[in-house]
C-alpha cells in the first residue's frame, strides 16, 4: 500500500505474513490512522497485482488468535479479525509475529476509538 493512496495518515503497525518466522511473502498487513477521522486495518496481498482489503475499526465487533505448535515455536500467529463490514465481515492477519500484542493493540484502539466516537457495545449491534 502506497502512502499516496492515503496522505496525512499514522502507521500504527505493520507486519508480513511469515514463513518459519521469516517476513518471505507478498502479503502485507498495516493499522493505520487519520488522527481525529479513522483507524483501518488494511490486508494488501499481490505481487503483480494487489487485493486490498480494510476495515474501518469501529465496524470491529471481535478477534480470535490461533496458533499452531510451529506458530509458537516460530513466535507468529492468526489474528482473526470479525466485523459488521458487509464485504469483509472476516479479515485473517496469518502468521504475523506478536499476535496477542496485536490483539490487545486493536483491543485499546477500538475502546479508544469507541470512547470518541460516544459509543457503546450495546449500540453497535441495531
């Protein structure tokens, strides 16, 4: 993801998908965010040509992390992602390294986003 497609924005994190631990792929994930306007999480696949997927955070409603015995040893993981987003209502970051700190860094992000915006779990679901 080029930053021309989006100006003014804050790369919160960013990783690769990994193999045996190592970022060897074309399949690239980011946080990023418009201070004062949005957070995204963004899934950027392709080398030649690219399938980008994002999800505004506030359309987050919860996240799942699954590793497997050589995701463990190799310190990645699976965040799932799930949403109210009609087009991608499931988002998976594979094997990314540190999963449960992603995890807890979309945790405080979407609480954070959700005290701005004057929402509750509650009014989410309508």
């Amino acid at each position: 993801m080029s930053s021309k497609i989006y100006s003014g924005v804050e790369i919160l994190w960013k990783d690769r998908k990994r193999w045996c631990g190592m970022p060897l792929s074309f399949t690239r994930y980011r946080i990023i965010k418009k201070p004062g306007k949005w957070v995204k999480i963004i899934s950027d696949i392709g080398l030649l040509h690219s399938d980008v997927e994002e999800i505004n955070l506030f359309r987050v409603t919860d996240i799942k992390v699954f590793q497997t015995f050589s995701n463990k040893f190799w310190g990645t993981g699976t965040v799932t992602i799930y949403s109210q987003d009609d087009s991608t209502p499931e988002l998976k970051l594979v094997r990314i390294k540190n999963p449960y700190r992603v995890r807890d860094l979309i945790t405080e992000l979407l609480e954070q986003d959700r005290q701005a915006r004057h929402v509750t779990v509650g009014e989410m679901h309508l």
